[in-house]
C-alpha cells in the first residue's frame, strides 16, 4: 500500500488490495459471509439486474409424450421482479499522522488500513442489510439505500402474516420458529434448512434459553463453523444469531437465498496534507448496495417472517 498519494488526487487502489480488502470485509460481516457462500456477492460495473428464478416456477416442468409442442404451455420464467443492484457511493476518512508513523516504524500501515477500511465495510452491509430504510432520514445516513431485512419482513412489506407468541421461554420459541418455517412455504422446506437462519435480537436469544434443555425436541446448542460461531442456539435446526441492532423481544426468519450484495470494484483514496494537523487526511470512498430477490407478484417479500412476542 502507497500512501504518498499526490494530495488532492483520487487514486484507485491496486486491484490486489481491494480484493484484500473484500474478503477481509467479507471475513468480518456476517451478512456478506451468507450471502458470499452462496455466490450471492457481485462485483458490478455501474447497476445490474439479478435475474431469480422463483421457487414456484420450478414446478413447471411438463410430460412431453401427450404434447406436440411444449411451447403451448406455461413457461419457466424469471422471478416477478428481478432486483436491481444500483451500488451507493459511500466513504469515510482517516488522518494518518506523520509523527506517530515516524515513531513507530514498525506499524505495517497497510496492514492497518486493510484492517480499519474492511471493518468498516463490513459493519456498515450488516447494518444496512438487517436494518436498512429507504426512508430513513438523514443525507448522509448509509441506511437509507435499501430496506433490510427486518423492515422488508415487517407486516406492511411481507407476504407472511407475524408469529407471534406469549411467553418468553425456549418452548414457545421452538414453536414460534416451527410456525414460521411452514409459514416459508417452498423457502423453508426440509432441503432448504442449510440456507435459513434466525436473525435475533439479544432479548429474543434470551428468551430462547429460558426453560430450555437438551431434552427438549428440537433445542440444541452447536457451533456453527462455517461462520465462525461458538455454542449458538439451534432451534429445529436452525441457528439463532443475536444481532445487537434488532430491539425488543423479535426475530427474523429468513432464508438467506434472497439476499443479495453488489459492489462497484473500485475502492478510491483522496489524500490532502493537514498542516494545522500536522497529519495527511486520507478520503476512502467505495460503493455498496444490498437486495432482497424473493418478491412476488404483489411486490411483498417471501423468504422471511417475522417472529416476536405480543405486547400485553
């Protein structure tokens, strides 16, 4: 990493280490960890349609000995409504200090700023993924690009009536997610339980341990490895991941075969001398947006319930 950028030039940085930085990012955030497994992150030019073959339009599948022409009949067909990926510019800055550089030779400065740019990449996707708002006010707030997942599951934007429960107990959590796994339909069948996850607020992973042991059918408590997980909560199989942004005693199912990210490739350094400082400004812009695929015809989101516990 070059940090004598000519002050007040906009450089891109190598493409080496903006793929460094991408898996970092992407090693840091569990949205885009889920979303990159499944071959889901996509590095785009300027926008781009995501053509989604929906679920149901797999059944379309037809005995061709009694037809002379399988064009007569329904087509297999994209989605609905394919969504469009049209990544946001957003930035942040840093002031590199000359002196504390000097006194600290050592310091592998791009080690550092690989470090610093990619979590801040990251947490900023899994805000705007879980809790993003295209109406969130505010010029400058990165929520507003997309609606997250906790808003697109809300009862005015989903297709799935809310679960909602009574007692906060691991017993009514088991059977709140049961519920909300037959609500998914096709999304959440048996050979769809690798790509559902629960994405919980710490008061809904709280009540999910409340009278719970191992002898309850389907309570239990693993590892999740693939994203680097320690003793998680498993209801019927499904992990139960605490998110610090969600509030209140709620949670959303989700399958994660609807989430989609894009980034434009280029990630771009303004750097400007600060004398008053005494340090170099350093201007770090890039470009992020996140979508949900499972629309249907009425433009409510299938893939997602919402579960929590009803207000007395």
């Amino acid at each position: 990493m070059d940090f004598l950028i000519p002050a007040g030039s906009a450089t891109n940085l190598p493409k080496e280490l903006v793929k460094q930085i991408v898996e970092d990012a992407i090693e840091k955030s569990l949205v885009l960890k889920l979303v990159d497994s499944r071959n889901q992150m996509i590095e785009i030019v300027n926008e781009g349609t995501v053509p989604v073959i929906g679920e149901e339009d797999l059944d379309k599948v037809y005995r061709l000995d009694n037809t002379a022409d399988i064009t007569t009949l329904t087509e297999m067909a994209f989605d609905i409504k394919s969504p469009d990926l049209e990544p946001v510019e957003l930035g942040t800055y840093i002031y590199l200090k000359k002196k504390q550089v000097a006194q600290y030779p050592e310091l592998q400065l791009d080690t550092l700023f690989r470090n610093k740019i990619s979590r801040a990449i990251a947490r900023t996707a899994d805000k705007i993924a879980l809790k993003g708002d295209t109406t969130a006010v505010g010029a400058t707030n990165p929520l507003n690009i997309s609606d997250g997942i906790e808003k697109l599951a809300a009862a005015a934007n989903c297709a799935n009536a809310v679960v909602e429960y009574t007692t906060s107990n691991a017993s009514n959590i088991l059977d709140a997610v049961a519920e909300a796994q037959e609500a998914l339909g096709v999304y959440g069948a048996d050979e769809a339980i690798e790509d559902l996850v629960v994405f919980a607020s710490s008061d809904f992973v709280a009540a999910s341990k409340k009278s719970a042991d191992r002898d309850m059918v389907g309570y239990e408590i693993m590892d999740v490895p693939s994203l680097g997980l320690k003793s998680v909560v498993h209801v019927h199989g499904i992990p139960v991941i605490r998110r610090l942004q969600m509030t209140g005693e709620k949670a959303v199912l989700a399958n994660v075969k609807g989430a989609f990210a894009g980034y434009y490739g280029n990630i771009e350094v303004d750097m400007e001398h600060k004398a008053g400082r005494r340090a170099d400004l350093l201007v770090v812009t890039y470009w992020f947006d996140f979508v949900w695929a499972f629309v249907n015809g009425s433009s409510k989101s299938e893939g997602l319930v919402t579960m929590q516990k009803a207000s007395s």
